[in-house]
C-alpha cells in the first residue's frame, strides 16, 4: 500500500487499517507522542504492523493512569524496531528482559485489505502534519538514548515502568475508558509496594 499526492490531485491523504481503527480503538487526530515516534522511526501509519499500534495505544494509557507523558524516548527504552527480511511491515517489539506490555493478538487473518483512505479537510488542517503519510523505503533502526541524556520528567516515567510491567495490552485498551476497572486491573498486576512507589512519583510529576 503505496501512494504521495499526485494520485489524489495533490492533496495529502493516508491509508490506515481499519482494524487498528475497530479493534484497537486508535482514533485520528494522531497524538503528539504518536507522531513523534513514526517520524522517529521515519514510517506511514500504514507500515506499522497492527500489534505496534496496539503496543503504543496500550503505552499511552499505562502513561496516562500514572500521570507520566507518554515520550517517544521513554518509549524506546522497552521497545525496539523490527523489520524482518522482505517484509513490508514494521513492527515494534519487547527489548529483551525489558517486558512492560503483552503482544496484543498473535495474529491477524484478512487485516491487510481492508482500509480507510483519510484526506486532508479544512476543519481540521493540521491533522496529517508532522509525521511521513506515504510508505518510506529507509526505516530507522532507533537506539534509545541514556537515561543520563532524557530529562527529568522521562526519567521519572521510566522509573515508574521499570518498577510495574508486564501488563495484558489488550486489558488496558479495553479499560482505557474505565478508570475504576483499569486502577483495579493495575492494582492486582503490580505488587503493593511498586504500586505505591510508581503512584508517588506520578503524583509528583504532576505538581
């Protein structure tokens, strides 16, 4: 699935699955985070395999409950870049010894010819700025930098992770809505004292 502007007069558009849509509940417009990491990684949201967008939507929401900004440098730290031999697709996966979040689906059946062709529109002109709309060839193998190099507000963050992990990506998807059941999901997942530790240095990173 290729395509610039000259096959639609111009106008900037992208093709995005629509099982990443319906099951994984990503919505449009991208988030800062989100965009910041397929420009990192220099990709179309179309050559991201579905698991990597699950992967990322399931990071924003462990972000979001512990108060932390989701960043593409933290995310970096848990997760690494793969493109495997002729494959089209990207895909993100657990850096080894270092699992905070569970492979959402171990495969998809039918997921690649059915898609959304999203243009540009005036009532919201800013939603495709930002990030490569169009399949791109040289993908970025993406080292993270040293904790010593991130600032403190992603050291924090990393610091909460480090100290939770290993959640159900799909679990979190699914309370990502429902802050009383995802506290509780993520209470039962976490040991007592992690938990304790990651919420006071949310707190914090609020203040």
């Amino acid at each position: 699935m290729c395509g610039d502007e000259r096959a639609n007069n111009g106008v900037p558009f992208l093709y995005f699955y629509q099982v990443v849509f319906k099951h994984i509940g990503m919505r449009l417009p991208f988030s800062r985070f989100e965009r910041e990491l397929l420009t990192e990684i220099n990709i179309a949201p179309a050559q991201l395999h579905p698991n990597g967008w699950a992967l990322l939507k399931a990071f924003g929401v462990l972000c979001g409950f512990f108060g932390c900004t989701p960043s593409v440098d933290v995310f970096l730290h848990f997760f690494e870049v793969k493109k495997q031999g002729k494959s089209l697709w990207v895909s993100l996966r657990n850096i080894p010894g270092r699992v905070l979040l569970s492979l959402f689906q171990q495969s998809f059946k039918g997921w690649k010819g059915k898609f959304f062709k999203v243009c540009y529109s005036k009532y919201d002109p800013s939603a495709l700025d930002d990030f490569p709309l169009y399949w791109v060839k040289e993908v970025k193998t993406v080292k993270p930098k040293s904790l010593d190099e991130l600032p403190s507000n992603d050291r924090e963050a990393y610091k909460i992770l480090t100290s939770v992990g290993g959640f159900d990506t799909a679990t979190l998807i699914s309370l990502e809505y429902n802050a009383e059941a995802l506290a509780q999901y993520i209470s039962m997942s976490a040991s007592p004292y992690d938990l304790l530790a990651s919420a006071s240095v949310g707190f914090l990173l609020d203040k």
